[in-house]
C-alpha cells in the first residue's frame, strides 16, 4: 500500500513515515520544510540537532535498504499538490502538514492569519486533489483534542447523540477551541466532514492529545535519523518542556494554578495509532474521528511526576507557578473517551518512571544546545 505523509519532516511525521516504511508500506514524504523555515525566523533550534531531510532519506535508505520518495513543496499551492500526488499515487494520504503551535498562532494578526490559510487552505486543496483524481483515497488526518475545549460533561469521540424537545439525533460533538490554531483543527474538521457527507469522500480525524518523547524504534537507529524536540516557548509542548527545564537546572514552568487536564500520548504511540487507522479504513462517505490519546493528566501533575524522576537521578527541581499567559480553565473537569483505537488494538506505551528517565537523560546529553532565552513563554492571549 502506498502511503503519503505529509508533513513528514515533522516531529510526528518523521517518526510516522520511518515506522510506516518498516512496516513494509510503500512511503512518500511531502513537505514545504516551513516548520524549519519558521524555527529561524523566530530564532528557535530544537534540542536535537536534525539533518536536512535529503541526508535523513539517504540514511534510512543505506541502513534499510527501504527508499522514500521526496516532494518539497506547499499544500495551499494546488499545482504542485495536485503534480505530486498524481505522480505518487496514493492509497492513503497522512496529513500532518500544518502550523501546528497555539502560542505561534496567537503571537498577533500575520501569524493567526498565517495558521489559518495554512491549515484550512491545505486541507482544502487536499480534499479538492482527492476528489479530482483519488476519490477511495483514505485521508487520515491529524486533528486535536483541543478541539472540544474543556466542556463540563464527558468528550465523546467526534459525535453526541442529543434528545431535544422529543427527538433525537447524532451530531458533532460542540467544540469550543481555545487558539486560533485549534479554532483552524475546528475548520478543517468540517470541511473534512462536508467532503465525506456531500462527495463520498472516506476520512478519518485523529483528534490526538499532546504528545511526548523522542525515540522511536526507527528514529533511534543512528544520529543522522534523530527527531526533532522542542523545548522553546512556542513550539515546545507540556512534558518535552518539562523534562529538558529539569535536565538544565530551569525551574519548571507552570502555567497558573496547574490544573489544565489534557489528553497525552508517548510518540511510539503516535505512529502505532496512525498505522491502526491506515490498516482500517473508513468507508465510503464516512467521516470518522478517533481520539487519540491513552492517559490524561493536568500540567501541575506532570510537573510533580518529572520533579520524583529528576530527584531520582540527583537534579535538583523546582516547580514555579508562572501568570498564565493563555486564556483557558486552570481547573476544570476532563473526561474524555478514548475506545476506538484501543477497540482496534492500539496497546499504549503507558507514562512510567523508565520513559521519564529515558527523556531526562536524552535532555541531558543535548543541554549544551539549549538557549535558556527560549524557555518562558513570550506570548499572551489577552
Ligand atoms: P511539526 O511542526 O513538527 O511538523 C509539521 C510539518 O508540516 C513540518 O515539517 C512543516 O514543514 C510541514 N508543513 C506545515 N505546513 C505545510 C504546508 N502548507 N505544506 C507542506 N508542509 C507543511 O508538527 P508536529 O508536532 O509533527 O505535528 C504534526 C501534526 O500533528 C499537526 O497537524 C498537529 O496539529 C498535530 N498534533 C501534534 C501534536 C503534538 O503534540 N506535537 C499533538 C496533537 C496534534
Ligand atoms: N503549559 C504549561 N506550561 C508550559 C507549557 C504548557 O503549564 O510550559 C500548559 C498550557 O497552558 C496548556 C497545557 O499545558 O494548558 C498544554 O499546552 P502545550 O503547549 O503542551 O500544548 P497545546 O498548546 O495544547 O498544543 C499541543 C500541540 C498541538 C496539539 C495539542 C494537543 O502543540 O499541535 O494540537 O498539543 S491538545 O492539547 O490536546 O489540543
């Protein structure tokens, strides 16, 4: 089966694209290398020091003997979108190709127009291509648990059956996004949902919670295929950030009062997940949305686990309430249903004290390439 990822020079989908070509699936990557691109014009480096996408292939090629096809270019530009794939011919598209920071979306105007063209017109040219010209292709799309917010009553998957005023239905489930980039995952998800109601089109919305961790089995085979791990105050995400601030001595940075529960999900998790959605295909006119996460937890417990696993191996931590620069709930209820990948077999890789330890100690090893200017968060909602 051929298998398109797009955005696969990403943190998630390079780890995808690698496991998916071991796997045996016949992989492309497509990519504008944007995310590179905006790393320098803000002045972020990931802790990891990544190889340009040419020498990554070229390595997994003489390590493996598998080769991955290569599009640069951009999604919103259709000519080049529809030229490659047709080239490719996909059986299924990955698309994880977006702006996907909240606090990068919020910085101000320009970069809150900036997501949304990006995220809502590429997907749009993506659907329009596969109407076009693939129309049982299956589009697996990455969406986010963000896009439900934090509602008081339990998150279903994608849907909520409701009794009003004596009738009764199955509707999408309310979303209430909290940035201008989840209110983008929100656009894209109904236009996704319009395409499968009104052309037939097959989609599955992987509505996937914060992700941590940095080795894969693929990723971890030589230093040339290492994935990126940001730790910066744009790009860097609730445990990465955590663990690299413990492994330089930073205090670790809480945001409020800490209670924000969210879905996580360990990256080996990731790639198992989009592989399970891959090898079970939506039908004909479905759009199906999966949560995908395996544990949830609130930030000022995350903080607490990573400050027992640093004590464990002598770091000295120490947790700070920092003002809250986003507008969100600080405490709030969170339950969230995450049935349909585990129906489907996913078995997690569950948080633990070894995976800590392993993260703590690839920090470690990377700190001389921190910039300690990067760390707090710079940008604020109000
Ligand atoms: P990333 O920034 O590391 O990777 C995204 C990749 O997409 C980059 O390589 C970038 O160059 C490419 N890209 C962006 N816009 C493009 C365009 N218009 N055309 C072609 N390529 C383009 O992000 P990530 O962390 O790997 O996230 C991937 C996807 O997963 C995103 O859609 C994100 O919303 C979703 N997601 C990520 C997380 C997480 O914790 N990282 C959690 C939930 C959902
Ligand atoms: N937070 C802190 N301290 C930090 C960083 C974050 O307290 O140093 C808090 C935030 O305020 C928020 C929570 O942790 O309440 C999560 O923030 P995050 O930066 O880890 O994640 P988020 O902005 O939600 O975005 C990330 C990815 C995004 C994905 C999303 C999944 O960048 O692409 O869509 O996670 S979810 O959160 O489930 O919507």
């Amino acid at each position: 089966m051929k298998v398109l990822v797009i955005g696969g020079d990403g943190y998630c989908g390079w780890a995808t694209a690698l496991y998916l070509s071991n796997q045996g699936y016949e992989v492309g990557i497509l990519d504008s290398l944007v995310r590179r691109h905006w790393d320098l014009e803000l002045c972020l480096e990931t802790l990891t020091p990544i190889a340009p996408i040419q020498q990554r292939l070229q390595r997994w090629q003489d390590l493996t003997g598998k080769a991955i096809d290569l599009f640069i270019g951009d999604i919103t530009n259709y000519t080049f979108l529809e030229k490659s794939l047709l080239q490719f011919q996909p059986d299924t598209i990955v698309h994880f190709g977006e702006q996907r920071s909240a606090p990068f979306s919020m910085i101000d105007r320009e970069h809150a127009v900036l997501t949304q063209v990006n995220n809502v017109v590429g997907t749009l040219n993506l659907l329009y291509a596969i109407r076009e010209h693939f129309p049982d292709c299956h589009l697996v799309k990455l969406g986010t648990m963000g896009e439900y917010g934090t509602p008081n009553i339990d998150i279903e998957e994608g849907y909520i059956t409701i009794e009003h005023n004596g009738r009764k239905d199955t509707l999408p489930y309310p979303k209430q996004p909290g940035s201008m980039y989840h209110l983008s995952k929100v656009h894209d998800s109904h236009n996704i949902h319009f395409a499968c109601r009104i052309w037939g089109l097959r989609a599955t919305d992987l509505n996937q919670g914060v992700v941590y961790g940095v080795l894969t089995d693929e990723t971890g085979m030589d230093e040339l295929l290492i994935n990126r791990l940001d730790y910066d105050g744009i790009f860097g995400t609730a445990l990465n950030r955590f663990c690299i601030q413990a492994a330089i001595g930073h205090p670790l940075t809480v945001y409020g009062k800490g209670g924000q529960t969210r879905g996580f999900l360990d990256i080996r998790d990731t790639v198992r997940c989009v592989e399970l959605a891959i090898a079970n295909p939506a039908n004909p006119g479905e759009f199906r949305v999966f949560n995908q996460f395996t544990e949830q937890f609130s930030v000022g417990d995350l903080a607490l686990m990573v400050k027992k696993a640093g004590n464990s191996i002598d770091l000295n931590v120490e947790i700070h309430h920092l003002d809250n620069p986003r507008v969100e709930k600080e405490e709030h209820y969170f339950n969230a249903k995450n049935t349909n990948l585990l129906d489907l077999g996913l078995q997690p890789h569950y948080l633990s004290d070894s995976l800590l330890d392993s993260l703590l100690n690839f920090a470690i090893k990377y700190q001389q390439r921190v910039d300690n200017n990067q760390i707090l968060p710079k940008v604020n909602w109000r």
